[in-house]
C-alpha cells in the first residue's frame, strides 16, 4: 500500500526567507503523481505543485518549487521568500492516477508559521 | 465555476442521530470524492463516485455510512446512528480531466 510521511509536524520561517518541508512516499509504482496542498485554518485545501514522477524536472510554481528524488522516494517543497499568507497546514499527497480511482493517499501534514 | 460547494459547514448532533452532507461538485467534472479528516491528520479516503456509478468504498465506510450521486450531479453523504468517533471535518473533491483534486470547505460534524 501507498503511504506518505510527513516528519515535520510544525516548522516555522521567518517572513521573506525560505523554508522546505519535507516528505518521503512508498510506492512500487513507477507511474505517479505527487502533490502539495496548503490548508488554511478553517478553509478550503488548495493546490499548491503537482509533479509527474515520469518528469525528471523539478515543478515550479513561483515561490514555490519542489525537490524530487525518485530513487530515494522524497518530495520535498521549498518555499521562497515567505510571506504571512503562507502560513498553513500543507499536506504531501500521492497519486497513482492510472490506479483504481486514483484516490489521494495523504500524509500527516506540517503546519507552517510565519514569523513576521 | 464556483468551485466545489458543500453543505452544511457545520453540523451538531446528538449520539444516535442520522445526518446527511450535501456536496455539489463542479459542473464538468465527472470525478466526486468524499474524505474524512480527523484533527492533526491528513484526509483519509471514503468513497468516490464516476459519474453516478459508486465505484470504490475503502474500509473506513462502514454500514451506517451511505453515498449517492444521482444524476452524476451532486452528492450526498448520510451517517447513520452517529458516534462520538464519526466527529470530524467530511471533504468532497472533484476532478475532471487535469490531475488534481478541487476541495471543498469541507463539514465539520461534532457529535455529542
């Protein structure tokens, strides 16, 4: 079965500087998806990166960039000049999409503060 | 596009009550999902529809746990004889044809 782990519970980053969460999956798989998804308190999770495992690039999404290691099974997401509204809970999730209903496995989570 | 929409935010109920979640997906996407989220964790996979057919339910959805998609509209999400175990943030999401989840804003059940 897939899991995703998150070993940072909570990290914290001072305003404008950079931070990078972590996360590690386990997968047979050789065709997958990975994502990141940033949960505001008492709002709705939202996108933040999505890489396909075929790629070897690293996705980027302004600010946001990730570091993917296929071999070692990591997928870490870097943040750049942080700003308050970063701060979140951010959820690591695996997808198998061509898998039976390609069904998000997410890991635990690492909430983020800002500081300013 | 308004997004994924779901109904209500928030839900008190007694021990033993049945409650009923309403989740209505965007319009063109054929993909609907239900998740739970208990407090420092992650979502963890329910239920997810194709169109109107149901076609996976992980352990988690036990006999007191029902969903439909009629139409392949929208979705509903009923909790039979509720349990103090079942409170809990209930997330739908969608997808269509791109490679990733919309949420919603999720219910917050709080049985008591």
């Amino acid at each position: 079965a897939q899991t995703v782990t998150q070993s940072q519970p909570e990290m914290s980053v001072q305003e404008a500087e950079t931070v990078t969460l972590s996360c590690t999956y386990d997968t047979s798989e050789s065709d997958y998806y990975l994502f990141w998804y940033k949960q505001p308190p008492s709002r709705q999770m939202i996108l933040v990166i999505r890489q396909e495992a075929y790629k070897q690039q690293n996705a980027t999404e302004n600010r946001f960039s990730v570091n993917f290691q296929k071999a070692a099974k990591s997928f870490s997401l870097k943040i750049s000049d942080s700003q308050l509204g970063d701060a979140a809970m951010y959820f690591c999730a695996y997808s198998n999409w061509w898998g039976t209903g390609n069904q998000f496995y997410f890991g635990t989570g690492t909430s983020l503060t800002v500081i300013p | 596009d308004t997004g994924v929409s779901q109904n209500p935010r928030h839900k008190i109920t007694k021990r033993g009550q049945n409650v009923t979640f309403r989740c209505d997906p965007i319009s063109e996407h054929n993909r609907l999902y239900w998740y739970r989220q208990t407090l420092g964790q992650g979502p963890e996979f329910l239920t997810y529809f194709q169109n109107e057919a149901q076609l996976e339910k992980s352990r988690l959805l036990s006999d007191r746990f029902s969903a439909e998609r009629p139409k392949g509209s929208f979705s509903t999400l009923e909790i039979q004889r509720t349990e103090q175990g079942d409170s809990a943030m209930y997330l739908c999401a969608s997808t269509g044809a791109n490679y990733g989840y919309t949420f919603g804003s999720g219910t917050r059940l709080t049985v008591v």
